[in-house]
C-alpha cells in the first residue's frame, strides 16, 4: 500500500538520502511535471478503454471553497478522464462528457452508469437525441452499480488529505493530472507499462528519453 504524502514528508524523505531541497520546490515540481508526464503518457502510451463508464462528480476543497472534480472509469476500472470546475452545472458536465469522448478517441460509450444526477441525465438525453436508435447510450441509473467509481474517488482523496486543500484552480488542475496519471502508472493502466516500481521508474523515464529523441 502507497502512503499519502504531503510536499513536506517527500522532502524528509529526501533529506534522509542527501538530498536537500525545499517543499516549496516540491511543489513546483509537481506543478510542472505533473501535466507534462500525464500529456506525454497519454499522447504516446494510451491503452484500451471500455465502453462501459461509470460517471460521477465528488468535491474538492479549493481556496476554501468546494469545487466539483468530474471523473469517469471504464468497466475494468481505468481512467476514462477527469475535470475539476467551479460548478455542478449542465455545462459542465457536457464539456466533461466531451473531454471524455475526444480523450479516448471515440464519439460516445455504449453504456453510461451514474447516480441520475439531472446534469449528467440531461447531457446523455442530448447525446441520444442527435443518435439514432441503434447507436443510443444505455444510460443505467442503479446506485450501487456505480460503487467501482465512488470508491475509486476514496483512494483518490485519501492521496490528496496531506495537501490539505489547494489554492486555485490551476494549482489543483497541475496536482490531480500528477496524481491521477501516477495512479494509472502504478495499475498498468498504460500501453507498455508494467506494474512494479522499477518499471513504473523506466516507464516516466522512457516518457522524456523519447520526447528528446523526436524533438
């Protein structure tokens, strides 16, 4: 099991290896770093993904405030994508949708499961309405179907407790990129990338030895 870590505890940790360095510049790693490697492993190293989404918003704390973080996972639990937004709207949710659909590359799932919030019902009834009938979402509304993404959301909160909140959006949108692509790094969720720490290592070292040999 991975322990949560703060910006601090990565520094001491550092710090007991002769590595001296601030957990501000921790931070900025990860501001930086963290949307590069997830781009970079989705351009050249997206894997299959399901046609069965599980759909479904949770909150995290933002400059003292709750935004809403739209995450989507396939039947097999992998990542489908992720959007964090100010509000819990149907504009949002649309654009989640169709974020979702340009990432892995397909014009809509077969089946949708949520927990028939009235932006997602309404967003899937919009995406039927321009379908025909054979090529409709099955739009599955069960609660306790849905418990593979609400319980994916409880590891994923757990990893971000130590941060203690973000201060922006855009602070936040850098973390969870990191996160969430790190968290996909470890379950193999990845096209060549095997579980285990040492191919997790070679896996996000391949990422930039190969972005400057295409450079």
């Amino acid at each position: 099991m991975v322990l949560p870590l703060s910006y601090r505890d990565v520094r001491n940790l550092l710090e007991k290896r002769g590595i001296t360095v601030d957990a501000a510049t921790v931070y900025r790693w990860v501001q930086k770093f963290g949307p590069e490697i997830r781009k970079r492993a989705h351009g050249w190293h997206r894997g299959w993904r399901g046609v069965r989404w599980h759909v479904d918003e949770t909150y995290v704390r933002v400059n003292g405030r709750w935004c809403y973080l739209w995450r989507a996972v396939d039947q097999c639990g992998q990542l489908i994508d992720d959007r964090l937004t100010a509000r819990r709207t149907a504009n949002a949710a649309r654009a989640f949708m169709r974020q979702a659909s340009d990432t892995v590359r397909c014009d809509h799932p077969l089946t949708i499961v949520t927990d028939n919030a009235r932006s997602c019902v309404k967003v899937i009834g919009e995406w039927n309405a321009r379908s025909g009938p054979d090529d409709a979402i099955r739009h599955v509304t069960r609660k306790h179907l849905n418990n593979r993404i609400e319980g994916d959301h409880a590891v994923l909160k757990h990893r971000l407790t130590p941060m203690r909140g973000f201060h922006s959006l855009g602070s936040a949108k850098a973390v969870l990129k990191g996160v969430e692509t790190f968290r996909a790094t470890r379950r193999g969720h990845f096209a060549g990338c095997e579980r285990g720490v040492a191919n997790e290592i070679a896996f996000v070292w391949n990422l930039f030895v190969d972005g400057k040999k295409t450079a």
